[in-house]
C-alpha cells in the first residue's frame, strides 16, 4: 500500500489486493508468537479433525509438544478462530438472535447449472505476526471463485465487499451461507434481496451444507497458506491472488472432468 500514490487511491489499491478497505488501517490481530504457533498448529490439526474440541485438541496439543498445554488457553484460542466442536467445521461466524434466519433450499436439489448456486464463507488465516480472516463467493456447479475479501475482524463491512464484488460479475438464482451473523445481518441479505436473490441458509451443525466451498479452505491451505507461511498482510494478499488465479483458471478439478473453473464458468 502506497497512501501517497499520485494516481492510484487507497480504495483502488485495497481493491487490487482483495483488501477490506477498512483493514487497511489496522495490522493483522495481533498475539504472542507462542500463541500464534498454537494457532497455527490447532488450525491444521482442525482441517484433520474437525471433531476436535478444546479438550480433545488441548490433549493433542501436549502429546505434540511433549508438554502440558491447558484447556481454557486452548478454548480462548478457538474462540478467536472460529472453532466449536459442536459443529463438524470451523464456525467462523457467530449467529445474532435479533437476525431472520432464512430456510436450507438445496436440500435434494440437483446443481446443473453455473448461477444456479452460489455461496460465500469465512475461515481463519495465519501468517507470522497475526492472523486475517478471509471470505469467498463461489459458483457451486463449477467451484468458480467469484470474489474474495480479507479482513482482521469479523465484522460484516468485508464480506458485503465481496458479495458486491461477485455481483458485478452475475447473478445467482440461490445464495447459500451458514446462519453467522455477517450473513443474517440486513445489510447482507438487503443486498441479496434487492437483486431478487433467494436466500438459502444452512441447518445449525449440518456439515454438508456448505460444503464445496469447506473443500476450497481446505485446499487454499495446504497448496499455499501452508506452504509459504506469509509474513505480512501484503504479502498474504499478493500470494492469495496469484493463488486464485491458479486455482480457477490453471487447476484442473476431476470433479470438472479435468477442466478448470474459469473454462466451466466462463464458457458460455
């Protein structure tokens, strides 16, 4: 980030970089480096097993280190990271009581078609000195990454960024996501509301709800968040780019019939 570009704005440069505008005045959230490596550890380990709860991965934790890890600093940690053991994946997204819930649509409901589905999340992101939050938009029928945001809190101002972003590029006929706050807020399906999008939302602790894009966490950490271990915000926005490029234009999926995303998206 340059503030005194003479020809490209701060806005401009957040967008490049799939930055939420309003974390760019603020680092990445911040704790001890001891902390941050259990995090670190605990979020790998959840990708493996995402039954975990804190006692489960306090005692993980201690045969990994060889040392007792206590169970409340572990639970403190999940909570920042978004992880219940009451659900089969990371909750990132905490649910408001005030906020309609919208009811599950896709229940046996055959995805055939791109724009026919599409679904947003958020999951936890580590880099050396803090850790980011990261949202996507993606197409269900054929896995395209839409938009992206990063944010190092999870309040919804990222997340309508990137719903917005996605819109810019079609409209779905359905849009999934889990009952999290950031989702349910007015804001959010005001958005979804106005460009006469039905809102699908998913049942509490059902895990195959929203799973497409589940498998895309999962393969955006260990094909590069694992791999490079960023050591700053601009350096994790930059190798997520470059990530998604590969991912919906180079990599091909054998659920796609080994095309990619963008040749399945972008084809008609």
């Amino acid at each position: 980030m340059d503030a005194e570009h003479q020809e490209i704005t701060i806005v401009r440069q957040c967008e490049l970089l799939g930055l939420s505008r309003s974390s760019y005045y603020y680092g990445s959230a911040g704790e001890t480096l001891e902390d941050l490596q259990l995090m670190r550890l605990i979020d790998e380990q959840y990708l493996r097993t995402p039954f975990f709860g804190s006692r489960q991965m306090a005692t993980w934790l201690g045969i990994r280190l060889e040392e007792p890890v206590n169970r409340k600093r572990v639970q403190r940690m999940m909570r920042i990271m978004g992880i219940e053991a009451i659900y089969p994946r990371a909750r990132t997204t905490r649910r408001n009581l005030e906020h309609r819930v919208f009811p599950y649509l896709l229940r046996d409901v055959a995805i055939i078609r791109k724009d026919q589905v599409w679904s947003t999340d958020i999951t936890y992101i580590p880099i050396r000195d803090g850790f980011m939050y990261l949202v996507a938009v993606m197409d269900w029928h054929t896995r395209y990454v839409l938009s992206w945001r990063l944010s190092n809190t999870l309040e919804g101002h990222f997340c309508i960024e990137a719903l917005e972003d996605s819109l810019l590029i079609g409209t779905p006929e359905i849009f999934n996501t889990d009952q999290g706050c950031q989702f349910t807020s007015p804001k959010f399906t005001g958005v979804l509301q106005g460009h006469e999008i039905a809102i699908s939302m998913d049942g509490r602790g059902r895990a195959l709800d929203n799973v497409f894009i589940e498998r895309l966490w999962r393969t955006v950490k260990y094909e590069d968040i694992y791999l490079k271990s960023y050591d700053s915000v601009r350096q994790l926005s930059e190798g997520l780019r470059n990530y998604f490029q590969f991912y919906c234009h180079e990599r091909p999926h054998s659920s796609l019939g080994k095309r990619t995303p963008a040749e399945m998206y972008l084809q008609n």
